[in-house]
C-alpha cells in the first residue's frame, strides 16, 4: 500500500467507520440475519440440528460487525494512533469474518455440515478448558456433549474423528484468502494484526515507525520509542472490511431461497 497523507488515511477511515455503522444497526435489528426457507443454509440446519450451520456462521460474522466497530471507533473518536489495539482488533475481525466464510464457502451441504460442527467442537473444549483451568463447575461433562455431536454427525453418516478435533484458525484463514481473493490478501494482515497484538518484535520493528534511540546504561542496550504509522493500520482496517463484506456476501447467498 502506497504512503497516504493523515487526510487520505481519515477520509478512508471515515468510509469503514459508515460502512461499520451499517452493519452494526444490522446486526442490531430482528431480521439483520435471517434464513429463508428453501435457502441452502435452511436445508443445512435442517440436517445439522440443534447445531445449525447458520448459527455458526452469524455469531463470527456479528462478533467481526462488533470489532469492526470497536476498531472505527477507536481511530475516529479517540484523538489517539494507539500502537497496538487496532491491530487486536484486526486481528479478532479477520480470524471471525475467516471463520464464518470457511464453514460457509463449501458447495456441498456435508461438508458445511462438517464444518460448522468441528467449530461447535472447538467451541465446547475451549469452554470446558477454560471452566477447568479456573475450577468452574461444568453442568453437563464434555464427554455427553461430544456424543451429542457425534449423533448429529452419524445422522449425516459423517466420520466423526475428523470432526472431533475441532479447527484452527490458519485453515479458516487460508480458506477466506482463497475465496476473497483480494489484493490486500488476510493471511498476511492476519498475521501482521497477531504480531502487533502479541507485542511480537519482528512487526514492530519492521512496520512500525521507530523513534530516535534513547541511551541507556549498558552501552550494549538501546532504548526504542516506536509509534503506529497510519498506512499500516489503515491496511490491517481495510482487509479487515473487505473480509467482512465478504463474509456477508457469502451469507447472504446461502441464506436465500432460490
């Protein structure tokens, strides 16, 4: 991405923060996201009960409406170029509108199906892990809620060990890269957005704009003032938004009868 003036960069946040307004009021209303009958996504709840594909599908999608707002926010209202939290932000928009594109994207129903269960998999053992790791009692054991899974699974004889292990973020990334083909890509904003939001070194030293040393008293050690540039965190919010329209594109094409 080319070097753009403080005034290109806030007339292009500007255009995201209009856009994230939108959607939020959307997300907002009784029937932002609604299925059609007849519709692709209607025939795949049908065979996916009680876990519906288009549940898994718009709780990415609103969660990435919701940070992209946050994100808008955060530029326009501030007064503040924060060096980390847009990219925190950033990267929590690419991995949902990811998401919800890789359960949706398949041309066949089995493997939305399949999809949209390996995220409920991963969905219940992070919870119970979570529940674990601060001594939280669990109503119902995550075994009985994997064999509820899996019975949903055996009903569209789908092999359940594949299902079973869940998901990773990387291949949902990968998958929305392949279907947007944009551009500005998501692999690598994604990736950009998680070491800014990891306090990596590598994305700050090589993106951000790093201020004059400060000395110190071992002569061996320098001291680093670093500030966002931006162009950069204008990039991260641009794939951000190109990934969410796109998620919602797809959502919109599965969601109505034809």
């Amino acid at each position: 991405m080319r070097t753009l003036s403080d005034e290109q960069a806030w007339a292009k946040w500007q255009e995201i923060g209009a856009m994230a307004e939108r959607l939020s009021n959307r997300a907002g209303s009784e029937g932002g996201f609604t299925v059609s009958p007849g519709s692709p996504l209607a025939g795949d709840d049908a065979h996916c009960q009680p876990y519906h594909v288009s549940h898994a599908v718009t709780t990415n999608i609103i969660s990435a409406i919701d940070h992209l707002h946050a994100m808008c926010a955060l530029i326009l209202r501030s007064g503040v170029l924060h060096a980390a939290a847009p990219a925190t932000l950033a990267r929590a928009i690419l991995e949902c509108a990811s998401t919800a594109i890789w359960i949706a994207v398949p041309g066949r129903r089995d493997e939305r199906v399949r999809r949209a269960l390996r995220w409920n998999v991963q969905d219940i053992k992070d919870g119970d892990r979570a529940a674990a790791e601060a001594g939280l009692e669990v109503p119902t054991p995550l075994q009985d809620r994997m064999d509820k899974i899996e019975a949903v699974a055996m009903r569209r004889s789908l092999e359940f060990k594949p299902i079973s292990g869940g998901y990773k973020s990387t291949e949902a990334v990968k998958a929305a890269e392949e279907y947007l083909a944009s551009p500005l890509r998501v692999c690598f904003p994604w990736q950009l957005a998680s070491g800014f939001a990891h306090g990596r070194r590598w994305a700050m030293l090589a993106f951000a704009d790093l201020l004059p040393t400060l000395p110190t008293a071992d002569p061996d050690v320098v001291k680093l003032r670093w500030e966002n540039d931006n162009t950069i965190v204008l990039y991260l919010g641009m794939a951000a938004a190109i990934a969410v329209k796109g998620a919602i594109r797809l959502y919109d094409e599965r969601s109505k009868s034809p």
